[in-house]
C-alpha cells in the first residue's frame, strides 16, 4: 500500500463515492446492526467490523465495487450466508464486507443436459426445492444453508460426497470478478475440455483471495428412483472402519456411510429419541438408485458389515424411518451441544486415507482422554473425513483448552498423511498448519498465484495463506 | 531471452555441460534417429528435430535438467510415449526434448484405500496389468497407449468418462518440477481436501507448460463384480442421441455409451467382421457393477432404446460376444483408415451439452456434404464428445481440406456453446480456437499465471496459449 499514502477513511470515503457516482448509494449499509451481523460467520472468535456493508444484486454491482476498491486499495470480503467455521468472512481491518445474499436467481437450467447457472448468493436448498419438478438435484450437502457462492469458496462437500464428489467434481464453470473489477467466464456448459488451464477449479477452494464468484454452473443429478437406509452398530471402532474400507474396496455405490462413535450415540438417542440403538460405535448408510440395485446394496453392505463383527443390522425400509434416522444424524451437532446446553462446541475437520482412519481415532481418543474434555467424534467415513465435536466453555481458557487439542488432532492427521481440513476450509483457523501439510515450495506456488491475481491483496487478505517466501520462475 | 544473448548453440552447450557435470552424459543422446522418434507426436505435420535429446531416470533428473535449461534460457518438452494427436510434444526451436518413458516405476500401491502413486512414464495399460491381482484398476482409456504423465498433461479422458470420469477426478496429486528445477508436491492422498489452491487440478492439462510432472498419485477402483454389453441400432442420429441423454437422465449409472454413425458402422462391419448388423447409427452400451444392478441396468436401457424408435436390442451376456463388440469399437480408427487404406486420418474432437449434440452433428453432415471428403463420426455420446475422422490424402491439398473442414466443425460446436477440445488438448492444432471459447479477459489471465510459473518461457513454448493481453492485477 506505498503507493497509496491516503488514510484508511479517506480510501473508505473514496469507494462510497465512487459507488454512489454508480448508482449503488441505496446499496450501502453503515448501520450498527448490519455491521455486526457481517463481522463474523459462525464458530470464530476474530469478530471484526466492517468498514461499510455494500449488497451486490448482480455481477456489475460486484465489479463496480471491487473496481473502486482496487482504484483505492481498500479491502474486501465476500459474504453470503455467514456460515463459514473458519473465520473465511471476517473482514479485514477497514475493509468491505460485499454482501451477495440478494443474488439468488436461477439464471438458466437446463433439464436435459443436467445442469443449470446460478447466482452466487443462492443456498442449495432453495435451488433444490425450485427444481424440484425437473427430477433432478444439486447433491452437495454441508451442514448449513450455505450459498453455493460460498459452498464454491470452501470446496464445500459433506455426507454425499462419497458418491458425488465435492463442489470440485461438480461445478461446470463460473463468472468470476477479478481483483481490479475485470468480469471473466471460466470453464462452460460441457462436461469435460482439454482447452487450457482450469480456472474454474483454481477459484474453486480459493476462499475469495483470487476472485469473487457470481455465477455458477453447476452439474445436477437425476433424483434417485428407490432410497433406503441402514444402521449397524459396532462394539468396536476398527470393525466399523473396516467395514467402510471393504464397501469402498468392493465398488458398492453407496450415496452416504456415516460413523458416529459411542459419546455422539449416547447423544444422539438421547436428543433425537432414537430407541432401539445402544451407545455403540454405529454407522449410518444410505443407499439410492433402482430399486434392484437398491436391494443388492443393501445385502452386500449387511454381509459385510456383519463379516466385521457388526451386532445387528437394522434396514430402515420405510421414509419415515430413514428420515427419523437422517434427521439424527443431521442432528448429531445439536445433539452433541445438548451434553452441555450451556457450552460452546467447536468442531475439528481432518482427513486421512481411509486406512489409517481408525489409528487415527485411537490416537485421538487418547488425546481426548488427557484434555479432560467431552468429545464426540462423527465421520463422513467412506472419504476418511471426521469431526471432532470439541465441547467446552465459554471461557477464554476454555477456549485454549479446545484449539490445544485441535492442535493435537491436526498434526496426528498430518502425520498419516492427512489434511488438516476435508471440508470447512483454511480461512484463519486452519493458516498455522499450512506449512506443515503442503511444504515451502508449493505455499510458494499459491503465493505467487495470490500476488499474480491480485498484487494489491484486497481479497480477503489474511484469510488461506500464512505469510512467507513467494516462488520466483 | 533479452538478458541472454548468447546462441542458441551456445545455450544448449551450456545445458549439456551442467548435466554431464551432474553425471547424467550417458542420457544425451543427438543421434538422427533419437532426435527424429522425438520430433513429433502422432497425426501431426509439425514435426521439429530437438537439439538434445535427455533421457530422465527420477525426478531428480528432470530437476537438474530444468535447472539448467531455466539458468541457460533453453526450451524443454517432455516426451513420454509419443502418442499426442496436437503438436503437444514437438520440440521448441534449439530445445530439448525430455523423455520421462524410462519412468515406469509404482512408487506405493495402497489397496485398502484405492490409490497408488506411479512415476509419470508409466503407461495405463502396463499400471493395470501389474495391479491386476489387487481386485483394482484404473479406469481412464484414452485410445493410445498413451503415458500416465502425458494423461496428465492433455486432462485425457475416453469411453469410461461417462461413468468414472477424466483425469482431473482421478489424479489426487503430483509431484511438479517447476522452471527453476524447484520439486514440489500437490494434493496428497486424502479423498478431498480443502487447504489452499487446487494445483493439482492447475497442473491436470497444462500441457507441460507451467511445470513437468514426474509422479502421479492415482484413484484406482474395484473391478466390476459383472460386467455386460449391449447393441441398439437406429434408423435416425436424433433418435440415438435423446436415448443417451435419458439413460443420463435417469441416472442409469452405465459405465460406457459410444455412438458409431451410419459411415463408421458400415466400416467397423467390414473392417472388424461385425456379422449380424446393418450399417446404421449404432449405439454400443456398457453395463458394470453387481449381478441385479448390471441386469436392472440392461431392461431400463432396453426399454429407452426402444421407446426411442430403437430398431433391435442385441444383449452380449457372453464375454466372448462383449469383447467382440468392444473390440470392433476400440479397432474404429482402424477401421476409418481401411476405408482408404494409404489415405491420411485426421480427427476431430468437439465437444457440446449433449442436449445439442443431434443438432450439432446434423450441421456437421452439411459440412461434409459440402466437402466432399468420407468422414465416419463416433462418439463419446454420454458426454457429447464425438470425433469426426476426416479420411483425406497426403497432398498439402488433402491435409487443408480436412483442416478446413475441422473448422467448420468446431466453429459450429461453440456457437452450440461448446468446447474445441474434449480430450485431446490444445498443443499448436487448436490454438486458434481458444480466443472465440474462452474470451479474451480468461485468457489473459491464464497467460498471467504462465509468466508467474514460468516468466522465461522454457517449459513447452508455444502451446495451449495463443499470444495475447497479460492480466495485470
């Protein structure tokens, strides 16, 4: 910012008045009310206000801003639905919060070719249930009514990606707004090209620190004809893991396989009124396609589930008994914040290949034990993905407590061969582990990116990449 | 090369010294007939003699070889198995050509959790035969026998695209030698992970122009338990293509659909001995998984070939009969080619939403009227990906012929919003066309992150990117 000598407030006012020379006067927001509800997403600490909240209705809107912000060298951050765990919404100091919660249009669907473009700020249930009468659906699914802006800033996946892969395997293309307020188009309508490098998956995961998202052209799925659901419980946790390696291994195209372990069970049967289940290791599975298909699944998974010593198999034929069974699991958050109604839960993110998936929870549990703390642990287990459901207080020891043993968690994944984040993304919480999963070299890589794409770092600057050396070709 | 102003031969002097210093002269090799087996790839007219030919052993090789070249200014491409149909592996003017084809080693094979980790000069088919007894495979078939390395460098696909996908949904990770000879490691062997920038996927059709792969770390999958084919003719193209696209629809998970036209259908019968067939469209399905799903599979697609005016359903339920098949399908090309038998085959490889793919081809049977050459037309029809063979002469005449008809072909496919390329890449034969699909903003940004990575220019010159405007952040 050395060639910008000018005081935060003035480079400010210079943005706001440039957006209200475009028209955009109505769209900006100073109240305290909307400052605070735009100073954090969920689950984080670093709260900050923004300078100014400015609410974007379409793509020029978010280029005549970022085009001032980039003339004035003032920050700025995206937000949709304020769902982020990791800090990714924070602003930056003196920055702007864009707001594209109003970009909500069905901007084309096309039923024959299985996809449709969207406007950012759209969640995934509303586009779900407007297309409903098409036959299809869009399958990725995080926890919360996230747009699938945002969902394309985290590489957001959850309990389907086990068949459906991740925002990554299913968005076609994107519009995106370069830093100095340049519209691009990335990738297309077609499922597949050999035509240059892919943009579409280097914004994709890039958390609002190259470019920010307007559009998206997402891949859909025809709505499975017959869904069914099972549950096996396990006296032991290795049992449970093996019996998703050997699902896997076996082909069976199973749409969900979740575990949930003896302290998330316990919780789970009190808060969802689950009878019938013990507080055992337990894994949840969903099945969907024809219905023979359907019916073969369901066998093969009981064979090999009970051939893993699994103590019963309990096949929910009905909707409303796989929908009582989802819910729970759907649940398992709440159900774990209602051990201690009072308590704060902060949610770890690892993932290992699947093999090493029930050393790591061993591991894990010996951690656990030494905290002290009360700790139930979930999976998205066909991709070898689990969170830690660290309940503690509200305390800033408390609150020391449960980074110190997502500490312990994280370089235990790392040490497998894992990641520190399968789904919920960098932003500020996961920054000091970076170096330790990718290495120098290839930080240096994204860095070099970063400054390519935008050298003035007004992209959500602090958030994805700790500080360090950049790759010089 | 303005801070570089020796020659050329200087240069390369240069290079070879440093690598017979690192005790790699035993890999250079200037014979006539080294540097002509490197000249070219396949189906290309040109052809250049590289300066050098090095042979690379390990990753450390190929880093010492980009070390040099980047401190000598000395363009390098790599070479694996030869088998590029645009140019992607004809030498720059004075440079090396690399061949990574000694690199065949698996690195680790984890069959627990589907994956290994193979050097980048190994070939699918030679990954499959050693990984045979593990139950595994990996799953991407383009038609040559084309190296891993070089499957990543083109994003290659084929005939099982439609169900597992290209090489951007089954590559987990790389190792990367950088311009400066700087390794690095992308991605890792998690399922999904969500820390940083998605090089992985930058690298995945690159074309050796931001960096050379030297390992690939590899999805693989369990092999289908069954496996069965399956014949549907038609008496019109429309009628075969709305049948794709509602097996697509339906969510049929079919593990290959190819189109054949009436052309290639009555060269294919001649060619393979295709008894029992008339030249007409002709779909060719594949079906895998489990014995009720495979079965279920085949009578919902029966009942949409014939409720789409499907003039017979042959079933194949031997393996005999379904190699027969697939091998008829596989042997297209040469099938083409016996038509004329000293004429020249050229391939195109356009690909559009398939709702539009009817209309596409309908336009393109213009154009071939109107050219007067003999083209059979096959295709990837799930992905609406189809390569029209043009059978030419040898003659400059014949080849511009063919050449002018490609265009045509490809200029109707993006104005259908298509792409130029669906598997083959760029290389130099459709540079041509990047401007008019992609736009001139993306482009100048892929040209930005070309000089980040690689600000000389070494790496694979004058491929995948036409010259143009730099995005300046």
């Amino acid at each position: 910012m050395t060639d910008c000598p000018s005081s935060p407030a003035d480079r400010l006012d210079g943005v706001l008045a440039t957006l209200r020379e475009n028209g955009l006067a109505a769209r900006i927001s100073t109240s305290p009310s909307v400052l605070e509800a735009h100073s954090h997403g969920e689950a984080m600490d670093a709260a900050r206000l923004p300078a100014a909240v400015v609410f974007a209705e379409s793509t020029d809107d978010v280029a005549t801003v970022l085009r001032a912000c980039h003339a004035h060298r003032v920050p700025v951050v995206a937000f949709g639905a304020g769902t982020s765990v990791e800090g990714h919404v924070t602003p930056a100091e003196h920055g702007i919060s864009l707001d594209l919660s109003g970009m909500t249009d069905i901007v084309e669907l096309n039923a024959e070719d299985l996809d449709c473009r969207v406007q950012a700020g759209l969640t995934r249930q509303a586009l779900n249930a407007q297309i409903r009468d098409t036959g299809l659906f869009f399958p990725v699914d995080p926890g919360g009514e996230a747009t699938l802006g945002g969902m394309c800033a985290t590489r957001a996946s959850g309990t389907a990606a086990v068949r459906y892969g991740t925002m990554k395997e299913n968005v076609l293309g994107l519009t995106v707004v370069l830093a100095t307020g340049e519209v691009i188009r990335t990738g297309g309508r077609v499922r597949k090209s050999s035509t240059g490098y892919d943009l579409t998956s280097l914004f994709i995961g890039s958390e609002g620190t190259l470019g920010i998202v307007t559009e998206v052209q997402l891949r859909l799925h025809g709505r499975p004809e017959t869904i069914s659901a099972a549950v096996c419980q396990f006296s032991n946790l290795n049992d449970a893991v093996q019996t998703a390696i050997e699902i896997i291994q076996c082909g069976i195209p199973i749409s969900r396989v979740e575990l949930l372990d003896d302290v998330q069970m316990a919780a789970s049967i009190r808060y969802s009124g689950l009878t019938g289940y013990e507080p055992l290791t337990t894994l949840f599975f969903e099945f969907a396609g024809a219905p023979a298909a359907v019916a073969e699944q369901v066998t093969q998974t009981e064979a090999i589930a009970l051939s893993n010593n699994g103590l019963s198999f309990a096949w929910a034929d009905t909707a409303e008994e796989r929908t009582r069974l989802w819910k729970a699991r759907h649940d398992a958050f709440w159900a774990a914040k209602a051990i201690e109604p009072t308590a704060r839960v902060i949610s770890t993110d690892c993932i290992v290949p699947i093999s090493r998936l029930a050393e790591l929870i061993a591991g894990v549990r010996e951690d656990i034990a030494r905290s002290g703390l009360r700790v139930p642990l979930l999976g998205h287990v066909g991709d070898g993905n689990f969170h830690a459901l660290i309940i503690t207080d509200h305390t800033p020891e408390g609150y020391a407590r449960a980074l110190d043993l997502d500490r312990k968690i994280v370089f235990r994944a790392l040490a497998l061969g894992g990641s520190c984040s399968g789904e919920h993304g960098v932003g500020m919480g996961k920054l000091e582990f970076l170096e330790t999963e990718h290495g120098d070299g290839t930080l240096s890589v994204m860095r070099a990116l970063k400054n390519t794409m935008d050298p003035h770092h007004i992209l959500n600057p602090g958030k994805l990449l700790p500080p360090g050396r950049v790759y010089q070709g």
